[in-house]
C-alpha cells in the first residue's frame, strides 16, 4: 500500500510567508488605527487639555497664536533650545525651514514662583513638534513642558 506524501513546495512557503507577512501588517494597521492619538491640538481645547495632562493650568484667554518658521540652522541659543527640545522627546531640526504655529499662554499653576510663567506650544496640523515653560524676566527659567522638569 503507498502512502501519500505532503510535499513542502516553494509555492507553498511562498504562500505561508505572504499570509503571514499579510496578518502582520493587519495587525500593525489595526493598532495604529486604534491607538490613543491624544486631543487634537489644532484647538484651543485640545491644547488646553494636552497641557492639563501634564498637570499645568492655562489661562485660555492669554492665547497668543504666531505662525513661525523653525529655523534652517540649529547653532547657538537654537541648538541648546533643541536640546531642550530632544530631551522631551522632539528634535525641531526635523522641521528645519518649516512653517508651524506657535501657540503661549499663562500658566496659572506654577510652583512657588511669583514671575509670570509661559508655555509654548509649537504645532503642525494636529501635532505638537515642540515646546516648553519659561518666564520673561532676565533672571528666569525655560525648561521642558513635563512638571518633572520643573
């Protein structure tokens, strides 16, 4: 009696491979699709509610909006400000000679400080590509926009 052999062809790996590598890529979609995003910080309430994530507290009506161009060149004060920056997890020199809006506003949650306190906010369409808290004053402070940083 002859017994009946599965043979593993090419065509056949080939096929196991194409399905796996199309249930992978399903996969990576699907979670992206359904990942957190945050709020959509093209608004005011979306950068209010961002920055209330980070535990700070803005006075909404202190909004100045600009619309800025991150410079071509990080040297100098730009290049220690990028630090700031890629320490917080952005890199401003990837949006070199790029357009974006700088939003500021108060914060009015500030520990044991009596300057005025800023945040900035820099944003592309619906994402924040940079920022941080500072006072104005000559003998002030920037530091990144998480509190731990504070």
């Amino acid at each position: 009696m002859l017994e009946k052999r599965k043979v593993f062809t090419r065509k056949k790996a080939l096929a196991i491979v194409l399905l796996i590598a199309a249930a992978l890529t399903l996969l990576i979609v699907l979670r992206w699709l359904g990942r957190d995003r945050g709020p959509d910080v093209s608004t005011t309430e979306g950068r209010e509610m961002f920055l209330s994530e980070l535990g700070w507290e803005i006075d909404v009506t202190s909004e100045d909006c600009r619309n800025i161009v991150i410079p071509e060149s990080m040297e100098g004060i730009m290049e220690e400000y990028n630090r700031i920056q890629k320490e917080q997890g952005y890199d401003l020199s990837r949006h070199a000679g790029e357009s974006c809006k700088q939003y500021s506003y108060f914060v009015t949650n500030y520990p044991n400080c009596t300057q005025t306190v800023i945040v900035t906010l820099y944003v592309q369409g619906k994402e924040i590509i940079g920022g941080d808290i500072h006072t104005a004053e000559i003998n002030g402070f920037t530091h990144g926009l998480r509190r731990d940083s504070a």
